[in-house]
C-alpha cells in the first residue's frame, strides 16, 4: 500500500474522559483520503514541543469517507501526545500514514469479539465498521480500570454489541476482560489491542477455546517504515519489525509464554 | 546540478548527499518519499558475516533533539545481503555502499571478501564503532592499533573504495584517523553514535534493553562538526560527515568544516523526504552564493 | 526535607542540588529569582590566579537544546574574589564551593593555598576540563596522568573537601576518574562541556571567536548520564553529577546513574528559577515513591 | 531594580513592514507592570520552537501605563524571533525582566538627537516620551534603507521631530543616517541604537562636535542577567557583561576603533 506524506488540518478536537481526546482531521490540500486498512497507523509530526523530536505513531481511529475525516483517539502519555491533543481547529499536523499491515479481515466469517483496552480500542472502531459491512456479527469486549474511562461506548454500538469490563465494578462485569462472561460463548475468531498483560491474557483465552486471535502491538517505535529496525517483536521467525511486518500479529507468530 | 558532483576515492557522486547505515532500510523503504535516483548513494545497513537478531527490545529512547538506539547490528548476513537484496537494488542509479561490521577481523574481512565481486558495489562502509555489540565494533574504534589492524586486514581483501566509520568516543579522533589513513582507507566517515544512555526514573530502570546506546540527531551535531573539522585539518583523505543534519545549511556545516560528501541519518525518521529536500537545499545555496563547484566549500573554515 | 541531605566529602548539604560553575555567577545575580539558602549549595565561577579577560566576542552559539560557549574562564583572579566578592556571600545559608583553573599545576596549587584559610568555603572544585582555553584546563583532563599529578600537588595544598570537575573528552573517564580518586579526590564532577563548534554558513565563519567551543544542555545530558554510570561503577568516591539538567527527573537519572549530588548549569539561563524547582521535584519524588532518604536511590541502576 | 519573571499575555500583534511586527502585552496575572526605564530589554521564552533552546532578548519599545501593556518591537532574525511574531492574542509569552541599565535620562537637558536604525529603533520610542515629558526638545534620527522598512513613524512623532534617511532616498535625505543634515546642528545630547557600523558613524560624528553619545548594543546573550558572560563588550574597564553593565554604554567607555 503507497504511503504518503501528508499535511492534515484539524477539523474537532473532542475531549473523551480521562487523559483521552478525539481529533478529526482531513487532508489540508483538499485531496480524498488515501486507501486505508482497519488497524494500520500514522505517524504524527509533533511541531510546537520543544521535547519531541521524533513523530508519534498513533493508530487510526476511524476513517469516515462521507466527511473525508481520519479519526486519532490520542492518550496524553507525555509531552509529544499532549501538545497534539492541544491541537485547535485548523491547526495542521503532518503525518506519514498509512503505514503497518492492518488486520485481516477477507477471510473472517460469523461471530467475532473485539477486545480493546485504555487506548488500545482505537482501531477496533474502524475494525467494527468493516466488519460488520461485511455482514459479521460484531461484538465488543471493553475493559477499563472504572467507568469514567470507558471510550467512545456509543461509538461502538453503531458496529456491534458492546460487553464491558470494569475492574471497579462501577460498569459491566467486574474484573479483567479475560474474566467477562462472554468467554463463555463460541467466538469465530478474537481482534484484541490493549495493554500487554490484557494481550496476553486475551491470548491465553483463545488458545484454550483454540479460537484464532489476532493482536495489535504498540511497540516504541522511531521511524514507522521498517529502516531503524527499533520496534522488533520476537516472532516464531525472529525480531521483525512491529510498523512493517505489524502491527498485527497472529499469536502464535508470537513468543508470548503461556 | 554537475556543481555538486564529489569523488569519494574512485566513486563519482552525483551530488554530496548520502544515507547513513541503519536510517534508510535498503532505500526501498523510503521509494514511496524520495526519488532515490536524486541522491549521492545509500549506505545499506550494517551486515555481519552470519545473520544476527540484534539486541532484545526496547531499543530506542527518545532524548533532547535526538535519540538514543541499541539495535545490535541486526540482519540477515552477507550472503542473504547478495542473494536478496543485492539483485533488488540494480535499478537504483545511485552508489550503493554497503556497511560492514564485524566481532572479529577475520568476520570484517570476510564480509568485505563476499561483496567485492558485486559490479555494483563500488565502495564498503568499514564499521569500527557501533557501541551497540558486545564484542567488535567499537573496541576496534577507539585506539588507532585497533582501527589501523581491521583497515589493514581489509584493505588487503577489498580493492574498491574503502571507507572507514570512525567512533567519536576517544579523546582524539584524529590520531585514529590518521592511523586509518596510514593504512590505505580512502576515506573516513564520522561520527557514529555517542555512548549514551537514559533512565525512565517512575519505573527506575534505563530505557534501553542493554542500559547504554548510540546517541544521534542534532544533539551531536556540534560534536560531530568539530571532529570532521579536526580530522580535516590531520589526513588527506576525503572525509564523509553525518550526525545531526537536518537541511542543507547542516551540511554545508560539514563541508566548511572539510566534509567531502554527508550522511543524513536520524532524521529520515523524522522527515522521510529530507535527503532530497537536502539536495536541493545545497544547490539552492550555491545559486546564492555563485558557488560553481561544491569542492569549492570544502574546509574553508 | 531531611531526607534530601547528601554528604560530599566533609561537605554536608541539605540537599543535592548544586549551581554549576559560570552558569550561577555567584549566586547573587539570581537573588531575585531563588531562595539561594533553599539550594544544596554553589559552585562559584572559574577563579584563576590572576585575572583573565577570557576570549574576544563572540563567546556563544545555541545549538540544538544546547548551547556553545567559548568565555574563556573570564574573571577578576583569586585574590579580588577573597577580598570583594567572598565577604558578600557570607549571608547564605549554603555550602559555597570554588571552582579553580590554572594553566599550571603551580597555578592551581596557588589558589587553593589561598582559598584554603577562607572559613565557609569548605570546597574547591578543581576544573581540568575547560575547552575555551589554550594552556591547562582540559590538557590536564584528558590523559590519567596529567589528571593525577593537578590532583596530588591540589591535594598537598588544601585539607578541605576537594572536588575534581572532569572532562567527557575523553575515551575512557572511568579510568581518569580512578587516577583521580588514586590521588585523593574526595569527589569527582562531571561532566564539563563536550569540545563543539558551529559555523554560520551563510557568513561562511564560525560562530565562535575560538571556533570550538563547549557545548551543553539538554542535548549531552545522555552522555553525561551514561559517564556518571561509568565512573560509580569505577570508584567508590561521591559523583557529583552534570549536563543537561532541568528538572527534577532529570536530577534523578543521574542520582538513579550513581551521583550523590548534581549541578544545574546551562538551564539555569532559561529558567532563572529552576534550581528551586528541582528541590522540590525531588522531593517530590521521594514523597510519591515512599524514598526517605534520597541516598536509597543512588546507583540503583 | 528587582527582576521579575513574568507571564505575559498578547493582547495586540501587528504586523509592520518587512521583517518586523509590534506584540503588545499585559502581565497575565493582571498586576501593574513593574517599574521600567527606556532602553531595557527582556529575555522571552519561545516555547513552542523546536529549533529554540534559549530565550530571545528583546528590547522594550514601550511602556503604555494607562493600558498597563508593554511593547515589544520585533524583527524576524530566525526560528525564535519568528516564532514570536506567529503569537496571537490571548498567547502567553514568559519573561524575565525588566534587565539591563536603560539610558540616562536624568541629567539630560535642552535639544537631544535620538538615532535608530532597523529594529534599533526600538527602545528610541520609550525613551523619546520620557525625555519629553522632562520637558526636552526630542529629535529623532531614523534610518532605513529604503521607505518601506521605516518603523513607528507616526509613534516617534508625539514625542519629537522626525529626520528620515534612507539609503535610496525613498524617504528624507538620501545615504546614510551619519550623512543627513542634522549632523549640521548643535544637540546637548545624543542617543543611539542600531546596527554596528551605525553606531560607530554616529559615534563618530558625536566625537568630532564634542556632543555627549550614549549607545545601545545588541551583543548576542544566553541568561541576560550577568551569570554566562557571553555578551561582553571591551571596554576601558575590560569586557564586561552588556546585560548587566548595558546595554547603554557612553562611547567614551567603549573601545571603538575610529
């Protein structure tokens, strides 16, 4: 897929809870967005920090062609994300994008179970909204640590059912994600991003159920193309590059331990 | 643009702007940003004699206009190199120097063996100062009986040019330089990374997997500046000056200061079409200033 | 905040945040920004035996979150410092340390003789790595010897704490730090500027009288960082730790890299008020991390 | 005089000719400004250049006490000045302040000659309404090379007469500032700032009628406050800091060649 290097203006900036924001960009020259897959990334130029060098990768949120609008949900995660989630309107971020692999979704048939946590449930927006035009049966899993940190909830609900995890209690059923009733059921196949140890344990579920469960990592990473070889995840085939060879992975290309 | 045309030992350079070992993939990755044809050459990464896997993650730290790496040499070996890349990169009309590291002066020249029979492989990268291996690399980098005895054994088995990438953590690069020139090197490129490391203080443990790494980016520019300057003033050979440079102002600074050709290495990540942008930013200041040859520029500080 | 105090020698300070040299004047010029007794202490500006003028204009550069500086060890010679700036810094309630240069070994024993009787100056730091000036200073500071034979012949000469201020131009400062330490050192500093230079390209000269100069700020603070590792690991002497401090974390990456105490320098110029902020990031820090006492964390890397 | 370090808020940014533009400020805290002489600078953070590690010295312009704002007139000379001239209202802007020794102006009497060149020009306008209401005859000096980049013209006229020179001739006398007619009458004082050699030709004509000249230097400084001892300048006395011994030297105390 070409990638390109573009200038964006910021069309909203919506305050979520938390640390969070939604900003909605779309091309500065006017031009259509580019061809995208549910799961791939950009990466951010952050201009007015005086402590950011390198760009921010940040997964694409939703891409709503009608508006011609990208959709960054950006966790404030240290000076780089907050000055981007300072943007104003018709302020212009630049961004390489779309980089990385996105997941698969020709192949996927019947129920599927998305499983997002904290800022890790930004691609599964757009995920839902493929899948489900593809005629799936959509179903969200959300964890957060309590209710005031769920994300874009209403959202969601336009691509599937949405089954919630808090571990307060205080919304859904309490506990982790891997503890939510909805492994009780027969999934067709499992999407998850989120935290490493709530991958992990997505990944454990799935293996017991033997059911096929692909993961977005969130490597460091500095160039986002594959040349400073920084954001490596050891696979069955050796360290590759997270932005290049990922950012989705099938777990059992994976070394997660059991 | 023949106003920027540079030699290199026998390699002729359409224009003075390279790519630094490790920040440009094989060109290929950047193809979708920048007309690679537009360049002076690509330095391809860093390739051993066997494959490696390199350092375990994390491997990168950001830090004030700049960062930090361990990546460890990873690659695919030499023969992976010849069988693989090598066949994909003949339609690129730039030089395609190929950087060469090594645990061992036997592995150094091995590698510079393997290569030398490839038509389009004109020039190696002699690689004695990663900081980020164990064994090799930078051990052989910061005395000038180390530098002088890999450059030696390969010069003896490599008859292109060769090139030589000095570490800027010693007390007096020029002495090393010296010594490379002294052992037929063609020419030295610097600097590579500084030693470097930092902290993430919250979680009390350093940020890269293996403690230290290779600082670059701007940060080091004025590092870098001063060594190419110093070492301009100590051999006769052409010198290739990186670390930091962002635009054309940043390597004309190499180039007063007696840079032959530059490498722009870090910020690819920043500004994937920087290396063009760079190119035109040099013929643009040569307009300027009536400068009919870029050779002209060199040293004059 | 009891639980910030350090001790450097005989030095007991009430916490480990010190000014570095020529970045603080003598405290006074920021009187009006800091609570001078809320800091560890200060380490005054380079004193030499005679006056010095320092180097002709231009003295600076900024470079990328860093700056150039060639002054020069500009100053008004030891005894104009005994007589009429010492008696204005009796008031502070914080250790007052002198940092001492000389172009000789006889000049630096010189004014340590003359320092030694002045009651609350209960240190010198013993500078043998300024870049900006021609005879001694970092000659000194960059081979094992030279470093050894300053400190032995200071060391004769003054019984108070006695701190050696290092020089990062080197490529081994863990072994100059033992030379050091051999010769009894109480405490080595570290690090002084790394030797830069920056040219004005458009101008076609170099932006410093000196053309090289040295370079600090944010942009060395990772190679400072990794050469306070170096040297914890090397001696058992106290570090005080520098480059590129400003805040709190920052401070903390070096205690956490094995300083018992840092300096502030070069930020200093951008946030006149930083040095008191830091004090209370620390403290912070301790706070939030349960530290009560902020020795736990030095060296825990 | 105490100094301050000050949040400023922009109340005002105005563009003028060439390279210059005009930001007004208020003390974001709402307090009075503090106590300031014409010819004193402050040092301002630009926070959000990448590019920028040091604060900007910039002269004061003017103080507006009935609209409690402070004037800073500024030339775009690079990443950090340009940065500052983007500001818009409501901006916040960091200063340390107010620095440096201002011009003498108590022992000032009868006719004096204010000569500024480029942003030079500056300080002259806060200096020329103090001289007048000492009840001095104000003259002001201005030199550009050509029409377009005189600054304030109509500022300096409330407080004295204006003489132009221009290097084309565009405005005033043709050549330089040293060459126009006023050099022809007898002032008790002179005052200038400006470019170098400006400076030094004034200097010089000052000398040859024996006429008091007080300079003001634009050194290149990091702190500002007489601790990095960048900004010397030879004097009789040796180099000393312009920061805190300026900028506002008498010729006499410089080492000017003639």
């Amino acid at each position: 897929m070409k990638k390109y290097i573009l200038d964006f203006v910021v069309r909203h900036n919506e305050k979520l809870g938390g640390r969070f924001g939604l900003l909605k960009l779309t091309p500065a020259n006017g031009s259509q967005l580019p061809e995208i897959a549910a799961g791939q990334f950009v990466q951010v130029s952050v201009d007015g920090s005086k402590t950011t060098f390198l760009r921010r990768p940040i997964s694409i949120n939703f891409v709503d062609k009608v508006t011609n609008e990208l959709w960054l949900l950006i966790r404030n995660a240290g000076n780089g994300t907050e000055h981007l989630l300072s943007s104003k309107p018709g302020d212009v971020l630049n961004m390489v994008m779309p980089l990385g692999n996105g997941f698969p979704v020709e192949d996927a048939t019947g129920r599927v179970l998305l499983v997002g946590g904290g800022v890790g449930t930004a691609p599964l927006l757009y995920l839902g909204k493929i899948l489900r035009d593809n005629g799936l049966d959509v179903n969200y899993l959300i964890g957060a640590r309590t209710k005031d940190e769920l994300l874009m909830i209403d959202n969601l609900k336009e691509y599937g059912t949405v089954y919630i995890s808090t571990d307060d209690g205080s919304a859904g059923d309490p506990g982790l994600v891997t503890q939510n009733k909805v492994w009780d059921e027969k999934w067709d196949r499992i999407y998850c991003c989120g935290p490493a140890p709530m991958m992990k344990g997505v990944a454990r579920n799935a293996r017991k159920s033997s059911t096929q469960c692909f993961v977005s990592l969130e490597n460091m990473m500095a160039c986002g193309v594959g040349a400073c070889l920084c954001c490596v995840e050891r696979t069955t085939k050796g360290n590759v590059c997270v932005c290049t060879e990922g950012p989705v992975f099938e777990i059992n290309q994976l070394t997660w331990q059991d | 643009m023949a106003r920027l045309n540079v030699e290199i030992g026998s390699l002729k350079l359409k224009n003075p702007v390279l790519t630094a070992s490790g920040t440009f993939g094989y060109g290929t990755e950047f193809a979708d940003f920048v007309d690679l044809n537009r360049l002076g050459g690509f330095i391809v990464k860093g390739t051993t004699l066997n494959a490696r896997e390199g350092n375990d993650y994390p491997r990168m730290a950001e830090t004030p206009s700049g960062m930090l790496n361990a990546v460890g040499l990873q690659n695919k070996g030499v023969d992976y190199f010849i069988n693989n890349i090598y066949p994909t990169l003949l339609d690129i009309d730039s030089e395609i120097i190929v950087n060469v590291s090594g645990a061992s002066i036997d592995d150094y020249v091995e590698v510079a063996r393997r290569l030398a029979p490839l038509e389009r492989i004109n020039a190696i990268e002699v690689n004695i100062s990663c900081p980020n291996v164990k064994q090799g690399g930078m051990a052989f980098g910061t005395t000038c009986e180390g530098a002088a005895s890999v450059t030696k054994a390969v010069r003896n088995a490599f008859n292109k040019t060769l090139i030589v990438k000095l570490s800027p953590n010693v007390t007096d690069i020029a002495s090393i330089a010296k010594a490379v020139e002294a052992e037929g090197a063609d020419s030295v490129s610097l600097i590579n990374t500084m030693l470097g490391m930092a902290i993430d203080v919250e979680r009390q443990r350093p940020y890269l997997s293996t403690i230290t790494g290779g600082l670059s980016g701007p940060a080091v520019r004025p590092i870098a500046v001063r060594m190419v300057w110093q070492v301009a003033k100590a051999v006769k050979i052409p010198i290739i000056g990186l670390g930091g440079i962002t635009s054309g102002k940043d390597a004309l600074e190499f180039i007063m200061a007696g840079a032959t050709a530059i490498q722009v290495g870090t910020y690819n990540f920043v500004d994937p079409t920087v290396t063009s942008k760079i190119v035109d930013e040099i013929d643009d200041y040569c307009h300027r200033h009536n400068v009919s040859d870029i050779n002209e520029l060199r040293g004059i500080i």
